[in-house]
C-alpha cells in the first residue's frame, strides 16, 4: 500500500509544530511535506535549527503568491491538504483551486476571537469565505473544546469539525525526579512564558495577584519568573515597581527549544492569566513537566485539558481578586503543589503524539 501525499500550509518552523511534522513523517503509511509561509517571524526570533527531520520549503512567491502550491493543487489528484490558516493571499487561491478541483482538504485552526471587532465591509467578506470554506472543507480542524465551540458558533456543521490541539514532546517534557512540595516558609517559584503582550497574556494581572497575595501570606516568600520577550516589558516593570514585587520579579528573556525544560523545572507553579489565548502551548509543555497551572477560563489549553483543583486551578479572566483566591489556595495547602502536578503530568500523557497521528489517518482513510 503507497503512503498518502500530505501537504501541510503553515506559517513558520516552530518547535511544537517540528516534533509533530517530524512525528507525521516517520509514520510509512504518510508521505509529508510541510509547506510554510515565512521562514522566520521577528515576534518568535529561534536560533535553533528547526524543520528538520521532515520534507520541508518555504514559499517563493512571485506577484504575491507561491505558484509551486498552487500548482500542486491543480495537479495532483492524490494529495490531501491541511491548510493551517484562511486569510492568507497563496491560501485563499489555494482554497479556491482545491474546491474548484474537487480535492480533498482541511482546515487547522486554533480559537477564533468571537469578540473581535472588525470593519464591517470586511466582516461580512470574512463571513461568506469562511460559509465557502466549512461548506467544501473535509474537515475542520480546531485545538480543542474552546476552538470546536467557537467554530460551531461560526456556522460550521458540527459533523466536520474535528479536536486537533498541539502536541507536546513528552518524552523530552519531564517533571523533575523529586515531587514538589509546598516549600514551608521558603520560596515558592510561579513561572509565566510567552510574549509580554498583557493584552494576550495578562501578565500584569498576575503581577498586581501576586502583590495582594504577598501581603495576606505574610510569610511566604516567591519569585515571579516570565520568559519571554514583548513590547510591555517596561510596564510590567513599572506596575511591579507600584505594587512593591520588583524584588520579586525575574524576566528570564527568550529561551532557544533547548533551554525551556530547565526553565519549567526551575519553578513551582505555573500562571497563565490570559484575558484570550486562542491556545497556549505553554501550558502543555509545564503540565508534561509536572508544574499545576493556575490559567483563565479564556485560554484555550486551560479550557481544554484543566479541571478545576485536580490536576489545575482555573480563575475568571481579568478577575485579580478571583486570581488572588486560587494563588492563596494552592500556597495553603501543603501538599497541593505536589499532588495537582503529579496529575496535570498524568493528564499530559494522555495526549500523546501518536493520538495526533491516529486522528491525521483516521481523516484521510474516511474522506467523504
């Protein structure tokens, strides 16, 4: 039996993205070649050497457009595509191509902004793409409970959409060999990673959280580590400075794949206060590493895999009070650091790689 031509359309080499596409690639029944827009985005500045360990090329556009894909698309009855945006000017064509060909494709997306405003001329362009897209797509691939929700919202028929999150190396993701304990008197470590974009990731809530939290626990020392790189640094710095926690706070900066899993291994407890996050793998990668996750009911990855005092704590968005009580709470008890992390790294083995791939093959094989 011949392996399947998979083309895959996405953005830019990233390391999650890698450990998938390499993943993909081993398995002889698919044959992938991965198709990204741009080599590299300022916003995500990686040294590391990525797209390895798969076919991979990056568009060369000519007018705009990459007509090596778009030849693929007129050409080749036998692939079947998954195309990792829609608004996108090779994608679009592409999309318009596939269903004018009658080939088979999917769509990939994390959680669409529901509340997004835009200009509305554009808004109803995008809504009658996106009615043309989930009418011809085989399948609708979204990251999840919130992605999948937010799809159906958007009209998309139930029976297409599929839950395809991120996928997390688990075997390089591992916690520390000793179990964590509330540190009694001692330090407490949270750890954030992402861009500094409050606005994404809400860090300045988490640091107005954590000065309240500091003066009800009177003797609990912590350090606040962030890594990551962004335009709010210097306010973040500024609203530390007010709230008295700038002794408390560390800005690790960009971290290359390599240097994460020490990052995450540094900490005691992970916060992902995020007012939206269409996803947020980091909150993955520190599950696999044993962290619990304090994270907003607006962030994808927590909606998705956190149940609330089990193995996470789950707060309202942009609600410090309510962010304020879950931090109390997980520092009250002695052994909950310990025993929600043991199980947010039971919940990430859930979700192995593999799983992703069973779902890729499983599509293909029931093509409608």
């Amino acid at each position: 039996m011949s392996a399947t031509r998979l083309h895959w359309i996405c953005w830019q080499p990233t390391p999650y993205n890698d450990y998938l596409f390499r993943s993909v690639a081993a398995d002889p029944q698919i044959d992938l070649t991965v198709h990204f827009m741009e080599s590299a985005v300022p916003s995500h500045p990686w040294k590391s050497q990525l797209a390895c360990g798969f076919k991979s090329r990056t568009y060369k556009r000519l007018l705009g457009l990459d007509w090596h894909l778009l030849r693929l698309a007129a050409l080749d009855e036998k692939s079947f595509f998954i195309i990792g945006s829609w608004h996108e000017l090779t994608v679009i064509s592409l999309i318009n191509l596939l269903i004018l060909y009658r080939r088979p494709f999917a769509v990939w997306t994390d959680t669409p902004n529901l509340d997004q405003k835009r200009n509305p001329v554009k808004a109803i362009l995008r809504k009658i793409w996106l009615q043309r897209i989930f009418t011809h797509a085989c399948y609708v691939m979204g990251t999840g409970i919130s992605a999948l929700s937010a799809l159906e919202k958007m009209n998309c028929h139930r029976d297409k959409l599929v839950s395809f999150p991120y996928f997390i190396d688990l075997d390089s993701f591992t916690p520390i060999s000793k179990p964590r304990e509330k540190k009694v008197n001692g330090q407490i470590v949270f750890l954030s990673s992402g861009r500094l974009v409050n606005s994404h990731k809400g860090y300045d809530l988490a640091l107005r959280a954590l000065a309240i939290a500091k003066e009800k626990i009177v003797n609990q020392r912590f350090l606040y580590r962030i890594a990551g790189i962004g335009p709010d640094k210097e306010t973040l710095e500024s609203i530390a400075k007010e709230v008295s926690i700038f002794e408390d706070l560390e800005f690790v900066g960009w971290l290359e794949p390599e240097e994460i899993l020490n990052f995450y291994r540094s900490g005691d407890v992970f916060l992902h206060p995020s007012p939206f996050d269409p996803y947020g793998n980091s909150v993955l990668e520190a599950m696999a590493c044993g962290l619990p996750i304090i994270g907003s009911d607006r962030a994808g990855s927590v909606i998705d895999r956190i149940e609330h005092m089990k193995n996470g704590l789950v707060h309202r968005a942009n609600d410090v009070e309510d962010l304020v009580n879950k931090i109390i709470n997980i520092l009250s008890d002695n052994e909950m650091i310990g025993r929600v992390g043991a199980e947010a790294r039971r919940t990430a083995e859930l979700w192995p790689v593999s799983r992703g791939i069973e779902i890729i093959k499983c599509m293909i094989e029931n093509i409608p």
